[in-house]
C-alpha cells in the first residue's frame, strides 16, 4: 500500500492537492516553519486559530515563540531548539498562550522535511493537552 500512496504522489499537483486536504481538514493544530529563514511561519491551518485564536494570515512570518510566555517551560523549550539543531524530531508539553493571552497545555510534535541532506521545513502538529 504505501508504494502506491508513493506512486500517487509522485505527480506535485496530486501531492499538493492531498496535502491541502489533509491539513485544512485535520482536527489537529499544524504550523509550518521554514528551517533555513529563522523558523519563520509559513504555514498554519484552520485548526491553528481555533486553538490559538490566531488567524493563520496575521501570523505568517513570525515565529512560534508568539505563544509563549511567562509560564512556558524553558526547559522543554530548550530540550525542542536540542532537537531542531540536531535534525531530529521532537514531542512535548508546555504552557503556551492563545491570542487574548490565555494560558493553555499545548502538546506538540514537532518533524523535519528534509529535501536531500538539509532540512528545509519543520512541521508542527499541536494539540490542547
């Protein structure tokens, strides 16, 4: 089965396609950050505003640290900046803040894309938790 899926998403257009559905249809939380920018967002879906009370369009160009504040684990933020300089992925737990500063359990896993040797996005799927 997953070498037909491979098959299938050899063509960029279907690939693209099933990627926008999935993400704009998860019931999960995904945030995309260029890994060569400075982890700037380039990407978040629906279930993103509706866990963080931000739009995905006001947070393009930021950095996840927007929702993080005075109760975040420094810790656990450390053991996640470990793992993105490392190229290796990453689960946690922290406090993190929604838009009118409300604090929340956010849990995480954060995923390399890597095209070649280098990783290219991080990719980001966030739960209240």
């Amino acid at each position: 089965m997953a070498s037909s899926l491979e098959k299938a998403l050899e063509d960029t257009e279907a690939s693209l396609k099933a990627l926008k559905v999935l993400t704009e249809n998860s019931y999960d939380s995904i945030l995309i950050t260029d890994a060569i920018d400075g982890a700037k967002i380039i990407y978040a879906n629906k279930a993103f505003k509706k866990l963080t009370g931000y739009d995905p369009e006001e947070v393009l160009g930021k950095t996840p640290k927007i929702l993080q504040g005075p109760g975040t684990d420094k810790k656990e933020i450390a053991r996640l900046a470990e793992a993105l300089k490392n190229d290796s992925r990453f689960e946690g737990k922290a406090i993190n803040y929604r838009k009118d500063g409300a604090p929340f359990l956010m849990q995480w896993r954060v995923l390399p894309v890597s095209v070649g040797l280098q990783t290219r996005f991080w990719v980001a799927i966030q739960r209240e938790g």
